[in-house]
C-alpha cells in the first residue's frame, strides 16, 4: 500500500485557535496541510465539534525526502529545521473546509487520504500528458517529404 499522507507533526497544545489535538501532513503536491478540531456553538449552551482542513501558507514538504521546507517569507532564521517548526505562533494558514459531519479523527484523516489520492492521481495524469507531448522545437523539424 502507497503512502500518500505523511504525518510531520501532532500537537496537543497548540497556537492555533483551539484547545484540542492538531495534525499536520504532507501530501504528495508539496503542501503542509493540517487537520484541527473546534468547538461551534449552534444554540445558547449547545457546543459541537467541527474540524478543519487547511493549508500552511509558510512550509512546504519535499514528499521523496520526507523534509520540511520553509519558504523565505517565514520568518523563520534557523539554519535547522525541525517538524515541530510548523507550530507557530501567529501561522499563515488557509482554511479549505471546515466538515460538521465528521465525528473523530479517524474520519478527518479518512477525508485528507481521500483528499491525497485525488492529488496523487492528477500528479500522475499530468505526468504521462508531459511524457506524451513532443516538444515544439522538434515538432517544426518534422517535414513532409513525398
């Protein structure tokens, strides 16, 4: 079985908005992406769970060599890095969904493996689309001769 997300860090306590568990992957496109469970409120005295998918704005994740990548606008100036650097006070994320419908954790990584393969597929057709295509130059030295 393929691996096509990649756990670079689990934290219970956290700087995101959120006092329960955070999950953060690297998914074979190069993104971090992070799954965080929070409360909502429907009614007066009525709390549930939501959890979010987002995306890290200021990591990428090098798939092949399972390392973490900072981009320059981080403010990060450590010639070492390590996977708990993705943790942040103040991190750039985008939210990408937030799912009311799932109940745990289990069914969160379910979604981001779902998520993965998807990424994974589209990778790999664009893939074979390039090794498919003849390039340009070699196209106009192609001549018809009778």
């Amino acid at each position: 079985m393929e691996v096509l997300a990649k756990l670079i860090h689990q934290t219970n306590i956290t700087y995101l908005p959120t006092k329960l568990p955070v999950q953060y992957y690297g998914l074979p496109d190069g993104k971090v992406y992070l799954i965080y469970a929070r409360f909502y409120e429907v009614k007066f005295d009525r709390t549930y769970l939501e959890y979010v998918f987002a995306e890290h704005k200021e990591f990428s994740y090098d798939f092949e060599n399972e390392k973490l990548i900072p981009h320059k606008t981080s403010r990060n100036n450590s010639p070492v890095i390590y996977n708990e650097m993705v943790d942040k006070p103040n991190p750039k994320i985008k939210i990408l969904k937030i799912y009311r419908n799932i109940h745990s954790f289990a069914e969160a990584r379910t979604e981001l493996y779902r998520k993965a393969k998807e990424i994974d597929k589209n990778l790999r057709s664009q893939k074979e689309n390039e090794a498919h295509e003849i390039p340009s130059s070699k196209i106009k030295n192609l001549g018809a001769t009778a």
